[in-house]
C-alpha cells in the first residue's frame, strides 16, 4: 500500500497546500496528478465517484523528472541505480526516450489516444492488486469491443480541457476518456493507468496507475468516464 | 525573500512532504570555486591533471549555496512534457503562454527532438551559447529571466575569460537515501589583463532548430573576484527526493 504516510483525504489536502505554497516560494516544479472517475447512466447523467488525487506515480515519472533536470541517463536496466524507464511491454527503455513531440495533443501521442486503442492514454482494468512504484502497465485489462467482458473505448483528443489559472497559478490539463459497457453484462472497473507515448508506440510509457479503493461496477448499458488531471503549479 | 538557511529549512520540509506523497521533487546547490594554478591550463587534459593533483583541495574561494532560479522556460518545458501540453503560440511569453523565450528574445514553440539532446548542457570548448554561463551582472533574479545580465564572452581580451568543455553529468545513485544527484560542471579561466567579478551564473539548454534557452539563472550573494591567471569551476548539482521503495 502506497502513501501510508497519508492519514485521510483531508490530511491528504492539507499537505498538497502546504507543497504548493512552497513550490511556488522556492521555484520547486510541481506537478500535481488528480484522478476522477464517474460513472454514467442510460440517461447520460453523471455520477462522481471518485474524486482525489492520484497516489501512484510510478518510477517512469519520477526518472522523467528528474531527467528533465539534468538530461543525463545512466545504466541499462530498469532498476535502482539507473534512470532507464519501463515500456508497458515490459522493455526498458531510455528516459530521454519520453520525448517532446510536435503536437502531444493529438491522437495516440503523448497521454492522448484515439477511439479504441488502448495503448496508449487512458486504460482501464479489473486488477485489483494495490499500487506499485514499479507498476508499468494495467494489471487486467478490459478489451475493447461489445463481447463480454468488453468496453467500447472513446476517442480522447476532444475530450481535453487544459488552461491557466491565474488565481493559482496553475497550468492544467485534463484527460479523458469514457469506456460504455454493452457488453450485456455488468463489469467492475477496479484499476485505471495513465500512458505516456513518445515519438510512436515503441516508446510508450506508464505514468499513473491507480486502484480504486471500491470496485466501479458498470451494468450493460452504462459507462464510465476516467478523467487525469495534471496541474503545473508556477511561482 | 528567504535568506539562504530559511530557504534550506522550507527545502527540507518541502522534500519531506513530497517523499510523504510521493511527488517528484529535486532541489539544486550551485557551487563556485576558485583556484590560482601554478601554470595556466590549456586544454581539458591540464585541467583533469590539475583536479586530480587535488587544486581544489584547498580553493582559494569556495561559494556553495542552493539555487533557487528554475525560470519559466524551465516550467513551460515541464509542461510540455510531463504534462502533455503543446505550447500555446508563440505571440506572448508570461502567464498562461506555454512556450519559450530563448536568449535573442525569439519566441519558440514546441521543442524537438529531446531525445537526442542527452548532452544538452555540454557546449563544446568554445561558448556556443549554451551549458553552464557566467556573468557579471547582479540584478536579482527573475522567473523571467531569459538571458543572462552581462554575460562574460570567450576569450583572452579585457572582461573575457577561456569557457572550457561542460563536462559529462555525473549522475550518481545513493542506494542508501534512494536519492539520486547530478553535478553538472564547467571551468573557466582568466587570461586577460585584470580581475573580473562573476556575479551570475546560468544553465542554458539547447534544443534543435538553434533553440538556447535559459533554464536557470543565479545571482551569487557576493561577486566573486577571479583574477588574471586564476582557474574558476561552477558545480550545478541537483539531488532527488528519495524514490519510493
């Protein structure tokens, strides 16, 4: 279990004010990941059920960020000592392979992935094993398609919303992605990942992986929206 | 603003929480020091024999104190990258504009190819724009800054000094603490004629498309004197949170 450190959700909040009041006096980047998840009905209403930041950044981010500071890589293995990343196919990969790209916005670049690909943006699962900072790709992934146990996966790039915030400051982008269920059946979503593609899908890698704390059972006919915030907090 | 130990204490308890949450988070040390050779150094290879005869052993100056000067540009590249935005246009840079402003004042867009740029930080033995950076200017600093304030040109003639190679990251793992550290380093010399007062150091970044961009600029308490036929080195090291085990 991660963040034992973390007493509640309150407890949770209090801290994250606390880093973001420092960051900005100190000029120390941060990036805040936030995860929310609705499940939605026949009628298309909405329904929060989570709503929190995430507790599941992996060894991916953290090697990209401090990479990011110094643009050095080290080692040839993923692992303590060197900074190599982890491909969702289980590869390793060099950091300075999370690269800047043209447009990260489109689809199946950067966290964004087009309708039915499940490569790359955001996927979901029915693992249910705890978070890990050595996670790098979904534990049991639902397919895509209409049999069973399947979600039909919508297409990200238009589902973004990104801005400044000036009574922050921040900068956001948000991230999502409905999966519908028509199946037939119920399922219960239990996990979400956050995938990060670089130049093309041989350099794709997992960012976030959350388990929810209580399975999200969606029946045959419903969907579920997973939205990913990530919000640079500026001076 | 924080004098330096307040700004070491509000460090500390700023890595604590994020080793609490398990964010990314790195804080930077600057280090100066300055030595004045028997014989002036040349080439790389005089100035490895000198470091490693133990001339900076005992430095006739030694200046260490954290940085505190990650400018926009270093943010908006976090942006872009961690975050997964595009820039937003090349018309405005200040808040709410994800781009960045290079050294010419030239608005950029996206970056490219930072896959390549491994070596970013290491200009070559001549000053070509980018790696470490020193100057004599003291205006305080800016998360705006895009430029260093005077910067020192290459060079033996008056006010100039020799930029020597940016030597390779040193990136190393402490299994201990799960930390990891970079230094990043670059020497320099004095051949001119007088005394000449580094007040600034920065950390420039190449990209492609001749992209030098300010990432980092600090001013130094005090000018540092370096005087003619005196050898200066600028360590800029940053250390991680510790890694969640």
């Amino acid at each position: 279990m991660r963040h034992t450190g973390v007493r509640s959700i309150e407890h949770e909040n209090r801290l994250y004010d606390r880093l973001r009041e420092l960051s900005r006096q100190l000029k120390i980047p941060l990036i805040e990941p936030l995860l929310r998840v609705s499940k939605i009905d026949r009628d298309g209403k909405r329904e929060l059920v989570i709503d929190r930041h995430c507790r599941s950044y992996t060894r991916n981010m953290y090697n990209v960020y401090f990479y990011q500071l110094n643009l050095k890589e080290l080692g040839s293995t993923y692992a303590d000592g060197s900074n190599r990343c982890k491909h969702r196919n289980g590869s390793s990969l060099d950091v300075g392979n999370f690269a800047y790209k043209n447009n990260v916005e489109a689809g199946n670049f950067g966290y964004i992935s087009g309708p039915g690909v499940l490569g790359h943006g955001i996927v979901i699962g029915t693992g249910t094993t705890a978070e890990s900072f050595d996670d790098y790709v979904i534990e049991t992934v639902i397919a895509h398609g209409v049999g069973g146990g399947q979600m039909e996966y919508a297409d990200m790039v238009a589902a973004q919303n990104e801005g400044w915030v000036g009574g922050g400051p921040y900068y956001f982008h948000e991230m999502e992605r409905v999966m519908s269920n028509n199946s037939g059946g119920s399922i219960t979503v239990n996990e979400s990942v956050l995938y990060w593609c670089g130049l093309n899908s041989n350099y794709v890698f997992c960012v976030l992986r959350d388990k929810f704390g209580a399975g999200v059972a969606v029946a045959d006919g419903e969907s579920i929206a997973v939205n990913y915030e990530l919000r640079q907090t500026y001076p | 603003m924080l004098d330096d130990l307040q700004y070491e204490k509000a460090v500390e308890e700023y890595m604590e929480i994020a080793a609490i949450l398990e964010v990314p988070a790195a804080r930077g040390f600057l280090g100066v020091d300055v030595v004045q050779p028997h014989r002036m150094p040349e080439t790389e290879q005089d100035i490895d024999n000198l470091v490693h005869a133990g001339i900076f052993d005992h430095p006739k100056i030694h200046y260490l104190a954290p940085c505190r000067s990650w400018t926009r540009n270093a943010y908006n590249l976090f942006t872009y990258t961690l975050c997964g935005v595009n820039a937003t246009g090349i018309g405005t840079f200040g808040d709410g504009h994800i781009n960045t402003q290079d050294q010419y004042d030239i608005i950029r867009g996206n970056p490219n190819a930072c896959e390549y740029v491994e070596d970013v930080y290491n200009a070559y033995g001549v000053d070509y724009g980018y790696g470490i950076r020193i100057g004599t200017g003291s205006t305080g600093e800016s998360f705006e800054d895009t430029k260093m304030d005077a910067r020192i040109q290459h060079g033996d003639g008056a006010g100039q000094m020799r930029y020597f190679a940016d030597r390779d990251g040193i990136l190393s793992w402490n299994g201990g603490t799960r930390k990891w550290t970079c230094k990043l380093q670059r020497y320099f010399t004095n051949h001119s004629e007088g005394s000449i007062s580094v007040a600034e150091i920065g950390l420039c970044e190449w990209f492609d498309k001749g992209m030098n961009v300010i990432v980092a600029r600090d001013v130094l308490g005090a000018p540092i004197a370096v005087a003619e036929h005196e050898l200066i080195r600028v360590n800029f090291t940053q250390e991680s949170v510790a890694f969640p085990s």
